[in-house]
C-alpha cells in the first residue's frame, strides 16, 4: 500500500513538472531514468546510513541530515549535468532535473517512512487480524509526507543556477544554491514538531516554487514571443491527455521497479 500510495503521488508531480515544461519538452525516457537513478542512489546512500548507526538528535536532524541529503542530491545532479548535458541546455531543465532527482530521493525515504511508522501496527494486524493501529499510523505518516518538501526547496534552490545556465562559470553557482537548499531543508526539519508554523511554511515553499519555475519560463531562451504558457514552439499533440497517462504509468511502473531493485539489494547486503 505505501508502494502504491507513493508511486501515484511521485509520478503525478513528476508529470506536473512535464506539463510546466512548455518550451521545449524533456525526452520522458530521460526524465525516467534520472527519476530511477536518484532512487537507487539514495537506496545505496539509506544502507549506508544504517550501517553507520546515525545518532538521531537535534544536531543531526536539523544540521547534519540536510546538509548530508543535500550534498547527494547536488552530487548526483552534477553526474546528471554531465551525462546528459546536451539535454540540460536550458533555464527551466534546471527545474527538471532536479525535481526529478529530488523526487527520486524522496519516493525512496517516504516509502521507508511508512514502513517504519506502520510495522507495528502491521504485527499487530496480523496476529490480531485489527488494522486501527496500522491504518491510525499509515494515515498520521501520510499525512506527514504530503507535502513534497525535497521538491520545493530543491525547485527553490536550483534556480540560483539556473538563471546562470549557459554562461560562463555557470557551475559555481551551485555551491549557493547547495547552500539555500540545506538551510531550506533545516528549516523543513526543525518546524515538522510544530505542526501550524510547519504548515505555514509549506504554503511559503509553494509560493516560491511557483515563483521560480515561472521565472525560470520567462527567461527561458526557447521561449518564443508570448505570455506565459504559448504552446507554439511545440505540437499540440504532445499536450494531449493520452501522452501525460502514458507518462504517468511509465513513470510508475519505473519507480516500482527502481524501488523494488533497491529493497532486494539492501536484503542481501544485510544477509552478508
């Protein structure tokens, strides 16, 4: 159920994000791929991290954990950069890659959120065949883990670079943006035990999200004389309803597979 519950949302936003990109439109191959990388990577970087036996404080919650996810995340997307760099030759794949990098990560912890939260629950269901506790649990978690919090600010920060894309000494800024994004995801962490403010926030991260693709767009140098949405650079038929459900289900379908690619790996890593 989690599996599923995540999948649906993941792939739904990765297709938002698709949809946003109005100018010239990333291969979905591609995007998959990427989308796929980001989970096995952060399956390889969660064993990792339970080998190591992390202590859970505030330090490492709100300081050590973002700036270590971050670090990934940005490490990964100058990988991406590099492999795929005659498709990242614009403003906005900035946005598209890295949401897709940060989708990725978070398809990957959120499923490990749910499992953690509800196992007891589940025991209890089994033995007593009573799901109150698991599906008390599996609702408090998704609850949790509704708003796509690594997208945001990932989305938030990556933009410092991608108003730079194509020019010279590009790169370097991404040590801010890496910088923006860590201090984001601290601030993500540290409000998540105050329930309203973590609300608030949320609605702020939104807001600038918008903000940023929409920036992003404006600038973007296939953007043809127009408002915001023209869709003549490209054909209508690629905004049809039919590519979008077929991008969802592949993406989907990917996922699952990534996921299930990864869980394998870390059960035989913890048999040896």
């Amino acid at each position: 159920m989690p599996v599923i519950i995540n999948s649906l949302i993941s792939s739904a936003l990765i297709v938002l994000l698709m949809y946003l990109d109005r100018y010239e439109k990333e291969n979905i191959v591609t995007m998959a791929k990427v989308f796929v990388l980001s989970i096995l990577v952060t399956g390889f970087y969660s064993i990792l991290m339970s080998i190591m036996s992390v202590k859970i404080d505030f330090n490492e919650i709100v300081l050590l954990a973002p700036l270590r996810e971050e670090f990934l995340k940005f490490g990964l997307f100058i990988i991406v950069w590099k492999i795929w760099k005659r498709e990242l030759n614009e403003s906005f794949d900035a946005i598209m890659f890295m949401g897709m990098i940060a989708l990725g990560f978070a398809f990957y912890e959120n499923i490990a959120y749910y499992l953690n939260a509800t196992i007891q629950g589940a025991v209890i269901a089994y033995k007593t065949l009573d799901f109150t506790i698991y599906n008390r649990s599996l609702y408090q978690i998704f609850l949790a883990r509704l708003l796509p919090g690594h997208l945001f600010f990932d989305m938030i920060a990556i933009t410092i670079f991608g108003v730079r894309l194509g020019k010279p000494q590009s790169a370097l800024y991404l040590i801010p943006a890496f910088l923006v994004a860590s201090l984001l995801h601290g601030i993500w962490n540290f409000l998540a035990a105050f329930d309203a403010l973590f609300s608030v926030y949320g609605v702020v991260l939104f807001a600038l999200a918008v903000f940023c693709a929409k920036k992003l767009l404006k600038i973007s140098v296939f953007r043809h004389n127009g408002e915001f949405g023209d869709e003549s650079i490209i054909p209508a038929s690629a905004y049809d309803w039919s590519y979008y459900l077929m991008s969802y289900i592949f993406i989907i379908i990917s996922g699952c597979l990534a996921i299930f690619v990864s869980y394998i790996f870390s059960i035989i890593l913890v048999k040896i």
